[in-house]
C-alpha cells in the first residue's frame, strides 16, 4: 500500500479467497404416395364445428410505459424505506394511490398519481451520491455534543436530497464516507454481512511487531467472535508505525480494537478505499459527486 490510496503494498494474508457411438438403424419402409404430405393437426373443436384452424397467437403481455414505476421503488425513491420494508407496508394496506389502498405486488405508479404512504403524501427524489474525504474533529452522529462540527456542514451546498452517510465514523476518524438518499445502498451497505471492502491507513505508536501482523492476519476474535483481516502489511517506504489493513466490516471502531488488542494504541485511522472508490483527486474536506460507472460498479459490488 502506498501512503495515498492504499496499494502497492507487501502485503501477508491469510487467504486469497464423449465421442458419440454410431449405430444404424432398420430402414423405414417407404410412405405410401398419397402421404407424402404431412397431416395438418386439427383441434378437437375444430372437428366438432367442423371450422377451420389457424396457429394460436399468444397473448400479448400488458406494455409497461417507460414513465410508470413499481410502487415499492416509488416509495424507497422518496427516502421513506428500502424496497423490501415497502413490501412489507403495502400488503399491510398502509400505502394508497389516488386515494385507494393498494395491496397488489408489482403495482405500477403512473406519472401524477399521488401516492399516500403510512399517512403522508411522499415524492420521489432523485437519487444523490457524494463522497466526501472526511477531515478530523468532524462527527457523524447528530446525538454526540452539539459543540462538535458535523460532516453535513461540509456537503451543505452538494444537493437539497436528504441524504444520509452510510455508517458512521468517530471525530478522529479521517478518510472516505459516503452519503446518498438511496436507501437500498445504505442498507446494503449496512449490513454485517455485506462483501465490501475498506482499506485503512492506520497510524500506531509505536512499530507493529511482526508476529502480531501475522496474529492479526490470521483473524482476530472479539467476544466469541472471530474477524477475518483480508491483509495487513506495512506500508512501503514508511516508518513499522504504519499500517494498511483491508477489511469487510462496516464498523469502522473495529479497527482501533483490533491494534488495541495488542497493546498499541492507535494515533490516526484514515480510511483510504470504499468498495472500490479512492482519494484520488479529492484533497481532505472536499467531496465530489459519483460518475454513472461508479455508480453502477456500487450496485453490482
């Protein structure tokens, strides 16, 4: 890992992740000439009625305009839920549709349907997504004390969405986060089991011993828990103090309990890759919006 993004480190882990037989049958006897044709198959109906048949056309299926939308996507569009809780409150009879309850999965929303949801009339937003390099001394939360500065005073001009950061980091935390009101990505990305990656930079004070890098690549457990490390190394060129550790976890305090465990305690925490999103070109407190491909990559990830 270099000192920016993360990689081109050394690093120790502790995984990667008729031939046909041929045979020859009787000869068929020749068909007699007044059946060389083959019969045409007639319906049963037909030879009651005596009425001629012509080849069953399939039923056309219902077109779907392009402007319609399922009625879960319209409700998780407008920040209220994810698709799958939408589910959930339309067969439970809390959404209605210009005033009548719809319980049909796969409902199709028209353009100026008004759609009620537990109550309250909602609109769909367009989906935001913005990264932000997380400068330190900035809070994710909004319970922590109100004397401390926000991460959204740093994306206050980025969108009037009501977009949420996916996880959460401390004030000493420094590094990627990401925040959008696509509710499906940030429960995806919420889950304990979801399959992204993070790379951290992590600065310790004193040199990691290298039996405890490789106890730490081997998995480390917490209350009956184990947490596998996908790598860990020292970073190239850098003091033993400095260390690139990859993980799936979304919980980004792990980190320090992983190097306090081992009794160092844990100066900088600065994470450097999200699911494939890097630093580069985004200097500390600044965001930018994500392309249409990283986006893309994000849902697919």
């Amino acid at each position: 890992m270099d000192k920016k993004d993360g990689s081109n480190r050394k690093s120790t882990s502790n995984r990667t992740t008729k031939g046909k037989s041929t045979g020859f049958s009787k000869p068929k006897p020749a068909m007699d000439k007044r059946s060389q044709k083959p019969k045409k198959a007639t319906s049963t109906a037909a030879k009651i009625t005596g009425s001629k048949t012509t080849a069953a056309t399939p039923a056309a299926k219902p077109k779907v305009k392009s402007d319609d939308i399922r009625l879960n996507k319209y409700i998780s569009n407008s920040g209220a839920c994810s698709r799958r809780d939408a589910d959930i409150y339309i067969q439970s009879g809390n959404v209605k549709v210009n005033g009548v309850v719809i319980t049909e999965m796969g409902y199709q929303v028209k353009p100026g349907d008004v759609v009620n949801f537990d109550g309250s009339t909602i609109i769909p937003e367009k989906k935001e997504y913005i990264l932000l390099n997380k400068p330190k001394n900035f809070t994710t939360s909004v319970e922590d004390d109100r004397d401390m500065r926000n991460v959204f005073e740093l994306i206050k001009n980025s969108t009037q969405a009501k977009v949420q950061a996916i996880g959460r980091m401390d004030k000493n935390t420094t590094g990627l986060l990401l925040f959008t009101n696509d509710t499906d990505m940030i429960r995806k990305f919420s889950l304990p089991n979801q399959k992204s990656t993070k790379i951290y930079q992590v600065t310790l004070d004193k040199n990691l011993k290298f039996e405890d890098l490789e106890k730490i690549a081997g998995g480390v457990s917490f209350d009956e828990h184990k947490l596998y490390v996908d790598e860990i190394s020292y970073i190239e060129d850098q003091p033993k103090t400095e260390i690139g550790i990859k993980l799936r976890t979304p919980n980004v305090k792990v980190v320090r309990a992983i190097f306090e465990k081992f009794k160092y305690d844990v100066l900088k925490v600065d994470r450097v890759s999200f699911a494939g999103l890097t630093k580069k070109n985004l200097p500390r407190g600044n965001w930018r919006f994500l392309t249409e491909q990283e986006i893309i990559n994000l849902k697919n990830y």
